[in-house]
C-alpha cells in the first residue's frame, strides 16, 4: 500500500487506498502451506512458492519446467498423481490427497483458474480440534445438528446468533462475529459467540471503507479466506511472474493468498493472531461475513473449512428465506395496521382524526418516531417532531420542489434540504406523502439521526480505549468514522414501509376525492335547486299574484259601478271579497319573501342597533290608532356587524308581532334589551300581550305554524319563520318563552365576531 | 294636444283595471294600449300596422315585464338605444317584486319600477302619482307638449 506523505499522521490510514492494492496478485503466499501453479494441459510447474523444497527436498528451480506428475512419482506419491491426473477442476479447490515427507503430513488442494492448476499443500494442523485424521465422518453430526436446528429457527438474527455459535464450535475459534452489510455496505455486527476474556464487538457499526470494493468483490467470488498467523512472513513466488502470460498469477481462489498488510495491522491492533471469514451470499451478493476470531495462531484444515463453507451456505439459503419470510409478514402486519388506522378514520366524523387519535399504529406503520398530519391548513403531530414552524417549512420545499412525487423519501434530509440542518436530530430520515395539493397536505413521517438509535453492547461513554489511541486503524476509530458517515442520517426506509405508506396515501386521497366529489355533488344539486326554486318564485310571483290583484281590482270597479245602487249587503260582500283575495296576495308576498331570505347572500356591515329599532318603532307607532296607549321601553343596543335587510325584517316582525298580540290589552308595554358575552349577543323582545303556551313555543317559527285563528289575530304564519332564518343566516339561534295571557319573549342571538355560515358557501 | 301615455300590457284584466287606475287617477292623456312587445317595437317605430300612425312619441311609457314575443326588458333595453326614443320615461309596470328583474330594469335604463300592489286602492295611488309625475310635472323633453291639468 503507498501511504502518501503528506497524509496527516494521525489521520486513520485511509483504507479505500486499499481500493487500489492488487489483492488478487499479491505474488506471495502465507507460509503455512505450499503452493505451485501448473500448466492446466500439460501440468508442467510453472511458478512454486519460494518454500517448496520443505516438501520437494530440492530446490525450487529444479522444479520449474517439470511435470508435477513425475515429481510426485519420484516422490512415491502415487495416490496424489493418479487425482491430479483425474480430477475435474474448476475454481472451487478440491482435496486431492495427503502427502508426507520429513515426517510431515500434508494436504493437496487443487483448483483451476485462468488456465492454470494451482496446487496447495498445507501441513496438517496439530494440536487443536481435528488434528490428526478430520474426515466427513466427524464432521457429519456438527453440520447434521446445524442443519437441525436451523429449521426452528424464527428470525434473521436468531439464525445469525446460531450460526456464530455453530461456527466457532467447529472450528475452535475464539470469537465469531456475524457481520452484516447495509444497503451502502457499512456493516453492523448482529451476533456474536465468544470464548472468556475476548472483548466483545457485538452492535458495533464499521464504515464502508473498512472492506473496499474489491475486497467484496472477492469475498463474493471465493466465500472462505484464512489468515493462519498475522506475524507470517510472506513466501514469494518464483518466478515473481508467469513465464508464459509474464503476468502476476492470480490467486483469488488460493487458499494460500498473502493478504493486504493493512488488513495484517488492523488483525495486530485488535490483538488478534489468526482469523478466518466465511461470506454470506444473498441472491448472488455479499449479504454480510461470519469473521473468526483468535488471539493465537490457528491454521483450520481444508475439510473444517469446507463444513464451514457449507454451512455458511446453509445459512444463506435460509437467510433468503427467513428473510423473504421476514418480509412477508412484515408487509402483512404493515397492511394490518393500515386497515386499522383506515377503520379508525372510517369512525371519525372529520377522518383525518383517525390517524392523529392513533399514534401508535400511525408511528408502527413505518417504523417512525414521530409524525405529522398537515390537513386542511392545520398541522398536528405525534412522537417526536421537529417545531411545527419547520414541518411547514419542510412541507412548502417539498410542495416547491417536489410536486410531481407522490411519496417522498430520504435517509438524510439535512444534505437534501437547504436549512434542513434543523432537522438533524429528530428528523434525519423523512418519509412523507402528498394527500392533497390544497393547503399542502400530508401525512409526515420523522426518523432521528442513526447514532441515536444504535445500540452499543459496551460503554459508549467510555473513550476509545488506551491501546487504540495511537493506532492508525481499530474497530473503535472505525466505529467512531462510521459515526461520521452516518453524522445526518437515519437508518433507511424499508421498501414495506415506503409501500406502506403509499397505500395509506392512496386510501387517503380516495377518501379526500370521494369527499371533494360529494361535495361538488352536493353544491351542483344545491345550485340547480336554487334555480328552480328562482324560477318557480319567479313565475310564482307573477302569475300567483296577479289573480288576487284582479280580483281585489274588479271587486273595487264593481262597487264603484254599483254606486249607490249597492246596499249595505252587497258593499260588505265584495268588502269580503277584496279582503280575502288581498291576504291571498299578502300570503303569496310573504312566501316569496322567506324563499329570497334563504336565498339571499349575506352582506354584513355594522349597524346600529339602536337607531334601527327606533325607527321601525316609530313606523309601526304610526300605523297605531293615536288612542292605543303603548310604553316602549328600549334598552342599550349594541352596533353589530349583520345584514342590514335581514335584520330590518327580523326587527320588523318581532316589533309588530308584540304590537299585534298585545292589542286587546288596556295598556300596551314592550321591551327591548341585549345582554351580552364575549361571543354572543342575546336580544330580547317582550310583550304583555296574549302571549301563548309554553307547550307550543317551538312550533312559532315553523311555517305556516300559527298559534291564533285569523278572527283573533291575522297573520301568513311567514313572519316568525323568517326571523328564524334570517337569523340563521348569521350564525345566531332563535326561542321563545311564553304564557298564555301572559306575555311573550322572544330571543335572538348573533355572534359577536360575524360568521359566514354553510348557507353562503353554495352561493 | 296631450301626447298619448303608451301602456304595453298583455293581460286584458290588467289593461282594464290600469284604464280605471289612469282614469281615476284623472290622467287626461289619450291611452295606446300594445299587447306585446313586438306591437309596441312596431308602434315606436312607425313599422307594420303602425306605419302609418300619427308621428311624434308618446309622453310615457307604462312597460309590463312579462310580455309574449318580445319581453318588455328587451323593449326597454330597444327604446333606450334609439337616439329619438330613449328620452321617453319609461314605467316598467309589473306583478314581480323579484330582484333580478328590478336591477336589470334600472341597468337598462328605467325610469321607474312599480310592482303593481294588490290593493286597488294602492294601485290607483301608484298610477296617480306616476302619472302625474311623468307625464305632467316632469320637465318633459323637448318635441313633447307640456300638460296642464285640466280644472
């Protein structure tokens, strides 16, 4: 690896330098075996590894050029000539047979790559597990157990914590760690088995950079590496190149493989003399590793290597399906609780309420901790969230720039959203998708920022320890700069979770559509309505009225035709006539009169209310026979903010009606007052008139609803109606209190801050 | 001479009792009565029956709203875009109280808007004081004669 010299000394060597290292080529081996690489026709030794006279007994150039074949025959290594000349090669090395010289025993482990044999002897271990004869027979039971127990197994991480356990069971180790990657290839550890006295690396998050690309790369191709002891000297090849392609050979599939001395250093600072790592494949890619730890040095014999390999397949075989699994139910249980919350706004009268009264299944629908719900201009949230001033803010960026997405997602909003800084803490991952383009709505999910959601098995007050301090590379200082890397980010959204969302978009745009529909249904009826009660009012007004006009007219032509030759009979007759077709007339005005009431527009202003009772008071006095003895007695009266017409109409008749009924009284006596509130004026106007049942006091303001035959006191049964609406209108409630022979009130309120009410809305 | 108060009506019963009103109301003037609202185009355009009718306008028109063929708003809105017409005052005379026809009267150019009241009494009372108002004490534009009431 070139260090470059003006790379700060303290900086952490920067391993995606490591991105450039020829792993593939080193040009070396470890030297706990032996390597030669072969023509793949001719089997002719093209290149040993500088200890190969260990086994040969001579020197590694007399060796070059010859056939393996006859080598191993002067060696009495018949058994292994037979399988070199044999086997069907590929990549994958395969065990061909033991081999011993000097009382040294070794294993012959072939493959074919890129035209050439590679053969490694590896000096059988001693003094561990399977020293001595390790066969399939020993190793059956282990890898049967495995297998077994994997079939119980629930989860991901179960399956990874008894994988851990099984692994280093087989191979003696000190430590396993599985390791898996995220999406942007940081890895966290899941499990971990371990043996006493070794620390423990369980939760710790390592930087993508730890394991460059082309280490994955590798890792992918051959699933098994070993690093028998970190102190080894590495033992070139001779020749340093092929003499046929004068290139290095590539020993991606060598077991033997020299490492990078990076990776060396980082194993020395960790304090580890071997390590060994087996890769997990999902689908084809580099899901994660199970690493092997050990403190001494440990070689692991090919048939232990090759159980582990298997059940490192193993375990991915039932990773793709405990996570397919995994995924399914979580989908299913995501869909549960959307049909939940759909239930809930299915209940509530405004159903966007269904949501923010179930903070629970809003928050698990996407694993979030804090939501927002932007409706209709309000803004209502749950969890943790940032300030509303800065969902706003976030909503409006999203609305400015992200229009045409329907859901929109990110792990780190700080880097996409200028200012989003703001929301590095509490809201990092943003998940968020649009209902409506009114008002900006949207149903807003915040996730924090990763690191404070990571779990750390160890003391994560406690300082990078002491031996780290000073060393270039170490799983802490990696810890601390996979901090760095996650510094603004939350843990990502999974696919279900995005999908789970959508859906719920989906449900609640159907919902808004349908309610956006009903209501333009409701207000097209309203206005077609409208038109026909106009026109019907229209025509009623001219083709109704008319009759009763002609009828009052023509009575009054024939009295005056009649002249004196009408007595006194015929003159009260067509007196009769005229009357009666003239209240007709005044019934057919009051009608149209409460239809324009409902129809009308509201046009507020202020208005005194004093002055306006004073006046219609003194218009209604002076129709008064001048005998009649009446006391007004007016109290203060606000200026309120109202219709001038509906309200001179609502005076209009309460004034005349407490005339009217009060008649036959000696002495008239009528009130007017107000109390107010902080909210509501309540009116009031009482007579000592005839006044009426208690019982009957809600039937005054129907229509036609009279309470007094016409004899007694004539009237439409309109006007008490129209008040009711015409107050109505304005947001204000009508009553009355009465008894009979007593004397009437009747109240009405207005708002104190004037409200357009659902009537003006279809207008 | 009286120049002749035009009445555009279409109901008989109406005619008739508004004849009573005007005479009641003791409106000397000669009466024209139209029955729609082609009639009284024709009749102040001096076309069709009228082509030969005696020239000169009449002192006031009384215009109903409701009118077969053409309506009265749209006799209004044609006498009032006539250079030698539209200084006659025109009475729209009418059974609707309705807004709309009120408004569109005024924006076309009435010169008064009377809904004709039930009571007959009220109706000769309004015909009275219209009558009076603009066929005599208006200052009435010029080619008209003025009124003086006859004692």
């Amino acid at each position: 690896m070139n260090k470059s010299p003006s790379h700060p000394p303290e900086a952490v060597p920067d391993l995606a330098t490591c991105d450039r290292e020829p792993i593939r080529i080193p040009g070396s081996i470890q030297p706990h075996g032996i390597l030669l690489s072969l023509d793949g026709d001719s089997l002719r030794i093209l290149q040993a590894s500088g200890n190969a006279e260990q086994l040969f007994r001579i020197p590694v150039e007399n060796l070059l050029g010859r056939r393996l074949p006859e080598v191993l025959r002067e060696m009495n290594a018949g058994e292994l000539v037979d399988a070199i000349e044999c086997a069907a090669l590929d990549t994958n090395p395969v065990y061909l047979a033991s081999v011993s010289m000097a009382g040294r025993a070794y294993r012959a482990v072939a493959h074919l790559h890129a035209g050439r044999v590679i053969v490694e002897f590896e000096e059988a271990a001693t003094g561990q597990l399977f020293d001595g004869n390790v066969s399939f027979h020993n190793l059956y039971p282990l890898v049967r157990t495995f297998l077994d127990r994997l079939q119980g197994l629930e989860t991901v991480e179960e399956l990874a914590q008894m994988a851990a356990e099984e692994v280093r069971a087989i191979t003696g180790f000190e430590r396993s760690l599985v390791y898996k990657f995220d999406p942007s290839w940081n890895g966290q550890v899941i499990a971990e088995s371990r043996g006493p006295g070794i620390e423990s690396y369980l939760d710790l998050w390592f930087p993508a950079s730890d394991i460059p690309a082309q280490a994955r790369e590798l890792y992918q191709l051959n699933r098994l590496r070993l690093i028998a002891d970190t102190d080894y000297k590495p033992v070139p090849l001779v020749p340093a190149l092929d003499p046929e392609t004068k290139a290095p050979l590539d020993l991606s599939y060598a077991t033997l493989r020299s490492v990078s001395p990076v990776h060396i250093e980082y194993l020395h600072n960790m304090g580890l003399r071997a390590s060994m790592s087996i890769s997990i494949l999902r689908d084809g890619k580099l899901w994660g590793l199970i690493s092997l730890h050990s403190r001494t040095p440990k070689t692991v014999p090919f048939e232990v290597r090759v159980a582990c390999d298997f059940l490192g397949q193993a375990f991915s075989t039932h990773l793709a399906a405990k996570e397919g699994q995994a995924e399914y139910e979580h989908r299913l249980h995501l869909r549960s609780i959307t049909a939940k919350l759909l239930g809930y706004m299915a209940e509530e009268e405004r159903f966007i309420d269904g949501l923010i009264n179930h903070p629970d299944e809003l928050l698990a629908l996407t694993a979030a901790s804090g939501a927002a719900v932007l409706f209709e201009g309000n803004c209502r949230q749950v969890g943790i969230t940032p300030p509303e001033p800065a969902i706003r803010a976030l909503v409006n960026w999203l609305s400015d720039n992200r229009q045409a997405a329907e859901v929109f997602r990110t792990e780190s909003l700080p880097v996409e959203m200028p200012g989003g800084e703001w929301f590095r803490e509490d809201a990092s991952g943003v998940l968020a998708v649009s209902i409506s383009k009114l008002y900006n709505s949207y149903v807003v999910w915040f996730r924090p920022e990763v690191i404070r959601t990571v779990k750390w098995s160890g003391d994560p007050q406690k300082p990078v320890e002491a031996t780290a301090k000073g060393m270039r590379i170490h799983p802490r200082k990696s810890f601390e700069a996979w901090k760095e890397t996650v510094r603004g980010k939350s843990l990502p959204w999974r696919p279900s979770e995005v999908e789970a969302a959508s859906e719920l978009r989906n449900a609640l745009v159907g919902v808004v559509l349908r309610k956006a529909e009903e209501l333009a249904a409701l207000s097209a009826e309203l206005q077609r309505s409208n038109k026909e009660l106009e026109a019907f009012s229209y025509s009623v007004s001219h083709d109704l009225r008319a009759p009763f006009r002609h009828i009052v007219g023509y009575a009054q032509l024939l009295e005056d035709h009649l002249g004196d030759k009408a007595d006194e009979t015929a003159v009260r007759f067509l007196n009769t006539i005229a009357d009666a077709a003239h209240s007709a007339g005044m019934l057919v005005d009051s009608l149209l009169n409460f239809s324009r009431v409902g129809r009308a527009a509201l046009h507020l202003m202020d208005v005194p209310r004093a002055a306006m009772v004073d006046e219609i008071r003194q218009e209604l006095a002076e129709q008064e026979p001048a005998t009649r003895d009446i006391v007004w007695q007016i109290g203060r009266l606000p200026t309120v903010q109202c219709d001038p017409v509906l309200m001179r109409m609502v005076w209009l008749n309460l004034l005349s009606n407490a005339l009217k009924y009060s008649r036959k009284k000696a002495a008239t006596r009528i009130e007017v007052s107000c109390e107010s509130t902080e909210d509501w004026h309540t009116f009031a106007v009482s007579d000592n008139g005839a006044g009426f049942k208690q019982k009957y006091a809600g039937k005054l303001f129907g229509v036609f609803q009279r309470l007094h035959n016409q004899e007694e006191f004539e009237g439409t049964g309109i006007g008490l109606a129209n008040v009711r609406r015409a107050v109505g209108k304005h947001g204000g409630r009508t009553w009355a209190e009465g008894a009979l022979d007593a004397g009437a009130v009747f109240y009405f309120t207005l708002p104190v801050r004037a409200v357009a009410t659902r009537h003006d809305l279809t207008k | 001479m009286l120049k002749p108060i035009l009445l555009v009506e279409d109901s008989g019963q109406d005619v008739e009792l508004t004849l009573a009103a005007l005479t009641k109301a003791r409106l000397a003037n000669e009466v024209i009565v139209l029955r729609d609202g082609e009639e009284a185009m024709d009749y102040l355009s001096s076309q069709g029956r009228y082509a030969t009718r005696a020239r000169g306008n009449p002192a006031l028109i009384l215009l109903d709203i409701k009118l077969p063929k053409v309506d009265g708003l749209e006799v209004l809105a044609f006498i009032k875009s006539q250079q030698r017409l539209k200084s006659i005052p025109v009475v729209m005379l009418t059974s609707s109280r309705e807004e709309p026809d009120l408004t569109a009267s005024y924006q076309s150019g009435a010169n008064a808007y009377v809904v004709k009241p039930v009571r007959f009494q009220d109706f000769v009372k309004a015909v009275q004081d219209l009558g009076g108002f603009w066929a005599m004490l208006n200052e009435p534009p010029p080619g008209s004669v003025r009124f003086r009431r006859p004692e």
